[in-house]
C-alpha cells in the first residue's frame, strides 16, 4: 500500500486501512495456517488475542502497543524482520488507528479495552484451586429491592468447592451460606431479571444472565470475594436465558429467545462465533468440566453438542420430546446428564454420542436435575418432589411435601446438603441422607433497618419476659433453701442414726461373733460329752461284752473241769472194770473187752488232754479279758471324769451364751427402734426429696427459660450489633458505589482526554504538515509544472512517434498490395519472399503502432494527473493560509479542552482519594462495629 502525502484519512479503521499494510508486512508469517509466535493479524478479533508474548495492541495506547513500536523500530525485535520496513506514513496511519481506539471498520465504533484481561486462566488444571475456597468478603447485605411476598427464584446455583449458593431475584443475586444459612452477599442486577446463574470452575467467579423480556439482555460476572462487576456484555435485544463459562474463563456462550447460540471472547468482547442450528428458543447452555464440549438445549427438546473452541458440530442427541430444562456435566466431563418437561432424565456419554440410561424422574415435568461431585443426581419437579438418584438411576431418598411445583434444587459443594426452591418462593435446606429439614433461606431479605427494629423489638419483649421469669423463680429459690436446709437436717439426723445404728451392728456383730464362737464352743463341748458319753456307753458295752466273756469262759472252765472230772471218773472206772477182768484171764492173751477198755481209757485220757489243753487256753483267755475288762473299767472312770468336766463346761458356756444372747437381743432392740426412727428420718427425707427434686424441676424449667431467654438475649444483642455494622458497611458500599462512579467519570475524562490529545496531536500534525506543504508548495508547484513540460513534451513524442507508425503501416499495407497485383500477372519466387517479409514487417508495425497508442494514452493520463497535482497544488496556494488557520483553532481549541479536561480529572481524583478516605473510615468503624465471636 502507497500511502500518498497528505491522504492519511482522519479516522483510520482496520478493514479498509490497517489490514491492506498487515497483509503487505506480516500476515506471510502471521495467519492461521503459520501463526508465528502463536500470533495472527488476519483479523482484529486475532490480533487482539495477542500472541505468546502477550497482547500487542492496547486500545487508545500506540505507546505501550507492541505493533507500533516493533514496526517503528522503538523495540526489539525490530518487524518485520526481513525485506522492506513499513513506511513511515503507514506507521503513522497505525499509530493514529491504536491511538483512536481500533476502529474495527469505518462505519464501527472504536472498541473498548478488554473486558478483563486478569480473568483468563493460565493453568489447564481445572480442580479444587489451591488454599481456602473464595468466599465474600465485607459484602453488602443491604437489599436493593424489597416486595411484598417472595419471589419465585428465577435461578439458583451452588459453587464447585465453597459453602455458597447463589439464588436470583427481581433485580438482584442473593448468596447463602448453606452451612449457617447466613446471608452472606447482595449483588445487584438492575438489568432486570436474571434467568440463569453459573460459577466459573474455579468457584471465583458468579455469572447471571438475563435482562428484561422483550427489551434488553445482559451477562454480568462478579468477582465472588469482592463483589466487584468483572464482565459485562451482551447486547440483546430479549433476556437472555441461559450462559456458562469455560474452564480457562477466556469465552461465555449465551443462549435465548433468539434461537441463536453465541460465544464471546472475552479478550475482546466481540462474539467469536455463532450457531444457528436451534429451531427453538435455546434454554440451556454448558460447558464440559475440562472446556472441550458444549451442550446446547432448545424449548422443542432439541439437544446438541458442540466443540467449545470451534464452534463445530460433534453430535445431535434426540430423545427428548418437550423442552430441556436442565443441562450437567459429570465431574469427568464423560457423561452429559439432560432434563426435560416431558419428564424424563437421560444420560449420554460422550465417547460415541449414545444415550446411557434414562427413565421417568417426574411424570409431570423435570424443572432441574444436576450430578454432584460423586455422580449422584438431584433432580426436581412439577410432582412436588425432590429425588436423590445413585449414578445408575436408582432412588435413594424422595423429599416430598412441598407446597407448590419445586423450580430448583441443587446440592451443596461437598453433597451434604440439599436446598430446593418452590414456586410460591419457600427455599428450603434439607438432609440428603436421613430427610431431615435443617432450615429455610429467604427469598425475599427484609431491609437493615427493619432487621435491626425486629430484632430491638424482640431484644424487648425477651427482656420482659425475663424480668418476669425472674419474679416468678424467686419464691421457688427461697423454697428450695428451705427444703435444702430441712433435707440437709435430716440428711444428718440420718447420718447420726446411721453412726449409731452402725456402731451397735458392729456391737452387735461382734457380740454374735462372741456368741457363735461360744455356740461353737458349746457345740464342740457337746459334741466331745456326746463323744464321751459314746465312749462311755462303748466302753459299758465292751465292759458287758468282756463280762458275759468272762462268766462264760468261768462257766467253760465249769464244764470243762467238770468234763475233765467225769472222764477221770469213767477212766478210775474203766481202770476197775479192766482190773475185775484181767485176774480171770491172766494167763490167755488179753480179750477183746480188756483192748476195748483200753482203747476207751486212752480215748478219754486224750480228750483230759485235750480238755487241759483247752483249760490252759481258757485259763489264760480268762486272765487277758480280765485284764481287759480292768482296763476298760479304769478307762470308763476316767471318761466318766471327762464328763463330769465337760458338762461344768458345758453349763459355763451355756450360761455365757445366755448373757449373750441377751445383750444381742437388746441391742437389736435398740437397733431396730433406732431403725424405724432412720426409717422416719427416710420417709421424710424422701417427702422433702420428691419435693426438692418437683421444686427443683419447676426451677430448673424456669432457669431454663431464663437461660434460654438470656441466650436468647446474646443472640438478640450479637445480631442488632452485627446488622449496625452491616448498616455501616452499607453506607461504606454506597461511597464505594460513588468511588466506582468517579472511577468512571475519570475514565470517560480519560478517554475524552486521550481523544482531545489524539485530536490535538492530529491537529498538530495535519499543522506542521500543511505549514511543511505550504513552505514547500511554491518548490512543488515549479516542480509540477516542470513534470507538466515532461509530460506534455514526452505525450507529443509519442504522438509523432505514432504518426510516423501510421504513416510505415500505410506505406507497407500499400507495398504489399502491389506485390500482390504483380503475383496475379507471373508468380516469381522472389516476389513470393518478398511478399511474406512485407507482411511480416507490416505485422511488427501493428504492434509497434498499438504499443505507442497505449504510451500515448498511458502518457495523456500522466499529463492529466500531473496538471490535476498541479491544479490541487494551485488550489492548496489559495487554501492552505485558512486551512493552517483552522487548524491552529482546532489546536488551540484542544489545547483549552486538555486543561479543562485536566483540571476536571484532577478535581474527580480529590474526590476520589477523599470518598477512598471515607470508604476505609468506615471500613474500620464496620470492622470495630462487628460483634467478637
């Protein structure tokens, strides 16, 4: 591109003046296919994403610009590195265009700065982000709108790794704590309603999209520890109703009424790419955990899915009959969950587009089904349910007995928590595991003011009720005392007894140790008479026994001297008979009487033999049982002696254990009055006791409502002080909200100011460039006139040379026609020859002739120019002197802006450092204001 002198158009865009030089310089190195140093300048949404090195153009800024100050050689490395350098008036026309703001075409507004150029993440890893999740911090809790009734929340939301869930209402996002159900930030949606909410990945970042219906739509992205407005985009001209981020926070899709999805850069701002594939209104829009996929769903059932960098189909997935109304990636990006009004839950996966699972969640209507961390699934709907489903579809748990269609219902970060939103605006928290309802949040927070005058109101009457708590426990104090004092009394008239009672048990006890020692005495005493009396009676026995021995044996010794007597007597008598028969029969052999008699008397002398044996036997028996029966006699004397000794012992020991008897008896006498007067004791004890223990009941009740009144009151004084300094901290965020709005007014002056500086910097130029053309325009003019001569002089040579062509053309088509009227008389070789070289020449004419004619033409134009310099040079001669004379009223008229835009940038900033002042005054008035604890 030749840039003429003084052609440097006022208000240079991209398209028209910017790309022709790109395209000449650098887009060789710098496009799509090449991308060197991962940068392309084939277009401005291109360029603006910088390359590796980062951005290379700042809106309004040539001198922080990379592009400029490379192509200007101001910074290495000098661009472009090879062949010819940009020409100085290309570079200026680059400056003017960076410095104006990038007009992207000449009918288009210079772009802004990017929209938040700290927001796009570098890491690809996309999980729990390192330290303590984001949280609010010294929000503003004051409600930028109050109705009547709650609202049905038009969105809800819970964060990937914080204890928040955002909950959209008229003109505002509403943040809870799901663990205390505290109320933790207000942001502010004055676009309207917003439709749908997403945390980015990180949980950093809050977006809600949405607008008023039929008139405007917007997406807006808070930073959710500050609160502060990040994003800002969209200009529909319908809300838009549904919107994700991806993971490196670098692009939003939107989706509405329009049936269009797109998705923006944010680097930009611009819209990267569009899709017009829904035939419906698109109702849901997200975004696959690691940011490679996008799932669309339209009001028709249509669902589809896109790549997110591209914007190319992946897959069409039908199913669905009736409208998407909940779209939720699985934490591995793998498995898509989608929910719809015909009431159907499906789950696809994403390696070959095929549906998984589905089956019949909410026969009326799904309105919200998400995955949790775990791959358990939450999902609600116009049944007036909501269900928890393992990540095969099976139900675990049914909540059921909400009053109207449940909207919403979300799990909280770490699943142990579940909230739910009906239709008539009622947000309950509940136990995804046992059921069990733990609170309710509001939809529709009362002002701080109204806060603090509930709570002074009830701080109040809980006060009332103490005083009259107090009144009504001090008769019950005063009884106790007295029931205490009685009880302790008898506790010890108790204990006494229990002394004396014990002492005579153990008296007692040893008494009956006395006399079991003496029964025991008495019982071996009796046992050794018994004994004796045995032995006695065994001896008496044995005495009898040896006696009867001994008469017996006497009696034997009778008979056997007896018998010993009658066989001597039959001896002397046999003697006799045998003496009367032997004097007859002396001289004959002895008879047969005479052996008979001697055979008897030698028998019966061997019985007196025997019967003497027996006698010496007996005689000497009859010595031992005698002997024996002395023994046993003397023996009986002295157990009759023992006896006589035991029964004195006996009778002794009979006679103590008498004494002792009687001592037990009479203590256990005593024991047994002392008894019943502890039994006494006792039954009054317990009368006093039961008392105590109803008195102390009735005081214990009564404390306990005082404690819980007074519990009550710490509560009460904890809140008024904490919502007081909420109060402070809402005044802190209005001067906050003037500091953004002077912050905004010095930038609008900023940029009216760099505009008047680039004005006053233009104006200077186009000064110095008309006072250089005016200096210079008499040179110009000579020369000019002298180019004019040229060229007339070089157009009137071609004319000559031309006619002299014309003139050779005539003569040669003349030759040539001879030539041949002499072929048509005799045909001569020569002539033949002749003829062809003629024809040849004449053909060399022509092209001679044509060649000069486009000289001529080419040099009447080069005249025409040059007198047309000329004549714009003699126009300038008399234009210039008013044009200088403009511009220096254009200077100076920049000039005066510049001081006033000045004067009123350096008044904002006096506010500004003052409202700062203000807004960390009652940053530590807020922070010494909330209650410790």
């Amino acid at each position: 591109m030749l840039v003429v002198l003084g052609t440097i158009p006022e208000k240079p865009n991209f398209q028209d003046d910017i790309l022709p030089i790109l395209d000449q310089s650098c887009n060789s190195c710098h496009n799509p296919e090449k991308a060197k140093g991962s940068l392309v300048m084939t277009s401005l949404t291109a360029l603006m994403n910088g390359g590796s090195s980062g951005n290379i153009v700042v809106p309004r800024n040539s001198n922080s610009s990379a592009l400029y100050l490379l192509a200007a050689h101001e910074k290495e490395p000098h661009m472009p590195p090879r062949g010819q350098a940009i020409e100085e008036e290309q570079l200026k026309l680059i400056k003017i265009w960076i410095d104006q703001g990038l007009r992207p075409t000449a009918s288009g507004e210079p772009i802004k700065e990017k929209i938040h150029v700290a927001l796009e993440l570098k890491t690809k890893d996309f999980g729990k982000p390192k330290g303590p999740p984001p949280m609010p911090k010294n929000l503003n809790l004051e409600p930028f709108l109050i109705t009547e009734r709650g609202f049905t929340p038009s969105a809800m939301e819970t964060s990937p790794w914080s204890p928040l869930i955002a909950i959209a209402c008229p003109k505002q996002i509403l943040i809870y704590h799901t663990e205390t159900l505290e109320l933790q930030a207000i942001l502010p949606y004055p676009e309207g309603f917003a439709e749908s909410l997403a945390f980015s990945k990180n949980g950093s970042l809050l977006l809600a999209s949405g607008g008023k219906g039929g008139k405007s739509g917007k997406v807006v992205a808070w930073d959710i520890q500050s609160g502060q407005r990040m994003i800002t985009l969209g200009q529909e001209k319908d809300s838009i109703l549904t919107t994700d981020i991806n993971p490196d926070q670098s692009l939003i899709a939107i989706g509405g009424t329009s049936k269009i999805v797109k998705v923006f850069d944010l680097g930009s701002g611009e819209v990267l790419y569009d899709i017009k594939k829904h035939s419906e209104w698109v109702t849901q829009v997200a975004i696959s955990p690691d940011g490679i996929l996008m799932a669309t769903g339209d009001r028709n059932g249509g669902l589809h899915i896109w790549e997110v960098e591209t914007g190319n189909p992946f897959y069409t997935l039908s199913g669905h009959q009736a409208e998407i109304t909940d779209l939720s990636w699985r934490s591995d990006g793998n498995i898509l969950l989608s929910s719809s009004e015909d009431g159907t839950l499906h789950m696809w996966e994403m390696i070959s587009g095929k549906k998984v699972r589905d089956w019949e969640a909410h026969p009326k209507g799904v309105l919200s089904a998400h995955f949790d961390k775990k791959a358990n699934i939450i999902s609600s709907g116009r049944d007036r349910k909501v269900i928890c489903w393992n990540n095969n579809g099976n139900e675990i748990r049914t909540i059921s007995g909400f009053k109207d269609i449940v909207t919403e219902s979300r799990f909280s970060q770490d699943g142990q928590r579940l909230i739910a939103a009906d239709w008539i605006g009622n947000i309950t928290v509940w136990d995804p595991l046992d059921g069990k309802q733990y609170g309710s949040l509001q939809s529709n927070p009362p002002s701080i003011k109204k806060r603090i005058r509930a709570y002074e109101l009830k701080l109040s009457q809980v006060q009332q009720q103490v005083v009259e708590e107090r009144d009504k426990t001090r008769p019950l104090l005063n009884t106790a005392r007295q029931i205490e004092s009685q009880v302790t009394q008898n506790k010890q008239k108790k204990k006494d007894l229990a002394l004396r009672i014990s002492l005579l048990e153990k008296s007692n006890h040893t008494l009956k140790i006395d006399i079991q020692t003496q029964a025991k005495k008495l019982t071996q005493i009796t046992s050794l008479i018994n004994s004796t009396i045995s032995q006695i009676n065994k001896k008496e026995s044995e005495i009898k026994q040896v006696s009867a021995k001994i008469g017996k044996e006497k009696r034997l010794l009778k008979e056997l001297e007896l018998s010993k007597k009658e066989r001597a007597s039959t001896i002397a008598a046999l003697q006799n008979s045998s003496l009367q028969i032997l004097p007859k029969n002396a001289d004959k052999n002895k008879s047969s009487s005479q052996i008979r008699i001697t055979d008897q008397i030698s028998k019966r002398r061997n019985e007196i033999n025997g019967i003497n044996l027996t006698l010496a036997d007996k005689i000497n028996f009859l010595r031992e049982i005698t002997e024996k029966e002395k023994q046993l006699l003397l023996q009986k004397h002295d157990l009759s002696n023992s006896l006589s000794q035991m029964k004195w012992e006996k009778k002794s020991v009979q006679n103590l254990h008498g004494t002792i008897s009687k001592n037990i008896q009479a203590k256990g006498k005593e024991i047994d009055q002392l008894q019943v007067l502890s039994r006494s004791t006792m039954a009054q004890l317990k009368i006093l006791e039961k008392k105590s223990v109803s008195n102390k009941q009735n005081t214990k009740e009564a404390l306990a409502l005082i404690k819980k009144a007074e519990k009550e009151t710490q509560s009460l004084h904890y809140n008024i002080k904490k919502w007081k300094a909420e109060k402070i901290n809402n005044q802190r965020h209005k001067v906050l909200a003037t500091v953004h709005e002077i912050k905004d007014r010095i930038e609008l002056q900023n940029r009216r100011l760099t505009d008047v500086e680039n004005t006053r910097n233009l104006a200077l130029q186009e000064l110095e460039r008309k006072a250089e053309q005016l200096l210079n325009l008499p040179n110009n003019i000579t020369k000019a006139r002298e180019e004019i001569t040229a060229k007339q002089e070089l157009f009137e040579e071609s004319i000559t040379k031309g006619n002299d062509l014309e003139k050779k053309q005539a003569s040669t088509i003349e030759l040539i026609k001879q030539t041949e009227g002499f072929k048509k008389k005799d045909t001569y070789e020569d002539e033949t020859i002749s003829l062809s070289n003629l024809r040849r020449k004449l053909s060399q004419i022509t092209s001679d002739l044509k060649s000069q004619k486009e000289e001529t033409t080419l040099a009447s134009t080069d005249k025409k120019h040059a007198e047309k310099v000329l004549h714009g040079l003699m126009s300038q001669l008399g234009n210039l002197p008013a044009i200088i004379k403009d511009k220096k009223v254009d200077y100076q008229s920049a000039l005066t802006s510049l001081n006033q835009i000045n004067k009123e940038i350096s008044t904002l900033q006096k506010m500004e450092q003052e409202k700062h002042k203000q807004a960390q005054a009652l940053l530590d008035d807020y922070q010494q204001a909330l209650p410790k604890g």
